[in-house]
C-alpha cells in the first residue's frame, strides 16, 4: 500500500513511481481522512509506504493525523518506509516519522527523500525556485526516483537517502515547530480582486476545505498543501500580503 499526500504533484510523482515499480496500491490519504477511511488489511509481505511533501521540516498535518488513526490488520513487521519530496531539506522528519510509527507498533524500515522544485511562498524571502533550479530538479529526479525505488523494491532496511540539511534539529524542533505553531493561519487565505469565482482553488483543495460562493472561502482544516495558490489560473489566491509577486507551480509530468 502507498498512502500519499501532495499539494501541487511533486509527490504524487513519485508515489507513481513507486506503484510503477512495486504494483502496490496508491491511496491518497487528503482523502482518506475526509471519507474517515482509516482501517486497511495488508496482504502477506505487502510494503507500507508514506509518500508525502516536507512542511516546515516535518510531516503535514494531515499525514502525521493520517498515520496516528490509520488502523492495519494483518501487520506482520512488513516493511514500512517513508519517501518524501523536499525543496531543500527535511531536517529530523526521519525521527519524527520513526517515532510516531513506533508509537504505533510499526517498525520504520527505510527513509527516502528526493529534491524537487520549491513550492512554499507564505513569507517574505521564500519563493518558488527560478525557471533554471526547478528545470535541473526534474533532470535529475527519474535518476533519484529510480534509485528509491529499487531500495524499496529490495526491502532495504536502515538510513537510506535522507536530506537533513544543516541544523536539522533546530530546523525541525525550533523553526518547525514555530512554522506550525504560528505560520499555518488558513484565515490569512483570501481571493484578490482578479479572483472570477472559477473554482479552480475549490477542486484542487485535498481536503475539500474549500467552499465557494462567488468567492472561495477557506474552512479551518488546511494542511497548508498551497494547491489552492498554485491552482489559480489568474493568481488571485492570496495569503496575507506575503504571496504578492511570488512565482506559481504545478507539477506536470
Ligand atoms: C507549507 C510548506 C512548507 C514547506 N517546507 C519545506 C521545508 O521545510 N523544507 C523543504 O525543503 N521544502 C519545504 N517545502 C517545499 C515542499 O516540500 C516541496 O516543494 C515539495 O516537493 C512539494 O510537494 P507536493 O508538490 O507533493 O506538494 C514546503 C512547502 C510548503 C507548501
């Protein structure tokens, strides 16, 4: 089973990737968590993959959420690995996703990230990565990608392929944890003026937090995935003031 999370594709890139390689079935966890459906029964040897984006150096919400009420049956020490995509680095998420599996019972088996363009643009100073960084990101991901995925069709167990950056612990533990606490406001959401009322940011929301009128209105579970941002055809989808003259992205394969 892959469980995925992705705002704007990076990561459902390469949860393909893995389905691809192992067969194994993709379930998106924005919308296993709205439908509630958070009880799986594995087959015999089947691999238990997270596949998501780093926010702030940690999981997402919604997938720390997800994986603290998903329920497996039949779950005997199978292989259980995580894989994220990262615009530079993940600080100590590896630790965060092993701690949190451990409470659970599940064994971490193997850790894997993979550089990809840039998608945070909510504060001053963080934008989407130029034309020319994010072009040499996607050159060189289907080499990494290839390379995850044969680890994980190997069974691989241990360190494998992390990016913790510098600091880690600080990023993760101080920065991380003031980003979540304080930088995650979905009230800061709004529509400028060009909003046309398409709906776009409405159906491209994962976790169906979205509401339209003429407008779109932002509800309170917001996992900060930004899909509403980079989905506006006509940039109107606004946080605070700090998105103004920032850069799109979407993923296209
Ligand atoms: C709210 C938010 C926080 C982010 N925090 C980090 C981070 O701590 N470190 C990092 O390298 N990239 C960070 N990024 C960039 C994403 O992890 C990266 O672009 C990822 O590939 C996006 O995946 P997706 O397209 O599947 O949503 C962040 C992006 C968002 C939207």
């Amino acid at each position: 089973m892959i469980f995925w999370f992705s705002g704007t594709g990076n990561s459902l890139w390469l949860a393909q990737r893995l389905h691809e390689a192992t067969g194994e079935t993709l379930i998106p966890m924005g919308e296993a968590m709205t439908r509630g459906d958070t009880v799986y029964a594995l087959a015999e040897h089947e691999r238990i993959g997270f596949v998501f984006p780093i926010y702030g150096w940690n999981m997402p919400r919604v997938v720390r959420q997800f994986i603290s009420r998903l329920q497996l049956s039949n779950y005997k020490n199978n292989y259980t690995y995580f894989a994220c995509t990262c615009g530079d680095d993940m600080g100590t998420t590896e630790a965060q996703v092993a701690r949190l599996l451990a409470s659970k019972g599940w064994k971490l088996g193997g850790a894997y990230a993979l550089k990809m363009p840039n998608t945070y643009v909510c504060l001053p100073g963080f934008d989407v990565d130029s034309l020319s960084v994010a072009g040499e990101k996607l050159r060189q991901a289907p080499a990494t990608a290839e390379r995850i995925c044969q680890m994980v069709l190997e069974k691989r167990r241990g360190k494998h392929m992390t990016l913790p950056g510098r600091m880690p612990w600080t990023k993760t533990h101080i920065l991380g944890t003031f980003f979540h606490r304080f930088l995650t406001d979905s009230r800061r959401f709004h529509a400028e003026d060009t909003c046309i009322g398409c709906g776009k940011c409405a159906a491209a929301c994962p976790l169906h937090n979205i509401t339209m009128q003429d407008r779109p209105s932002w509800g309170a579970d917001c996992t900060m995935c930004l899909s509403c941002y980079h989905h506006c055809p006509h940039h109107a989808v606004a946080y605070g003031t700090a998105t103004r003259n920032k850069g799109q992205y979407l993923h296209h394969d």
